[in-house]
C-alpha cells in the first residue's frame, strides 16, 4: 500500500523545516548535532523512495522485466542447470 499523499505531504514539509534547521545547526551546532540532523532528513527521503521503489515492484506485471533489467526474467528464461 502506498504512502498517502497526505502523509508524503507531511514528510517533506518535514524534511524542509529539518533542512531549515540544518542551515542554522551548521553555523552554530556541534558536529554531532549537524550529522543527526542530516540523517534525519535522508531518513525522511529514503522511506518515501523505498515506499515509492516497493509500489513499482508491486504493480509490475509478472515476467516482465520493465525498467529492472533481467532481474525479473520468468523462470523459463533461466538457464536451467541440467542443460549443461
């Protein structure tokens, strides 16, 4: 199931007040500050991609390799063992 557009809504507005943030945190803050900062905002990126990259290997249509290369061969176009 698909993030709401709702809830990605909410997580890049989110992700920019935490950019805001880290604007200021670089000047002022610690290191250690700045980095946490940093990971949260590519924490926030990185569940809507993966959400994003799950709902295409959802929808795809079974055997088809589309954008993923072979990756998604049926297994009738594997090499079988027994032929060698």
């Amino acid at each position: 199931m698909a993030l709401s557009e709702t809830v990605k809504e909410s997580m890049r507005e989110a992700e920019s007040h935490l950019r805001n943030a880290l604007s200021f945190a670089a000047r002022t803050e610690r290191p250690n500050i700045v980095a946490h900062i940093a990971k949260l905002i590519a924490g926030i990126d990185n569940i809507i991609t993966a959400d994003e990259l799950i709902d295409k290997l959802e929808d795809r249509t079974s055997g088809s390799s589309d954008m993923f290369g072979p990756f998604y061969r049926s297994d009738d176009d594997l090499p079988c063992m027994d032929d060698e």
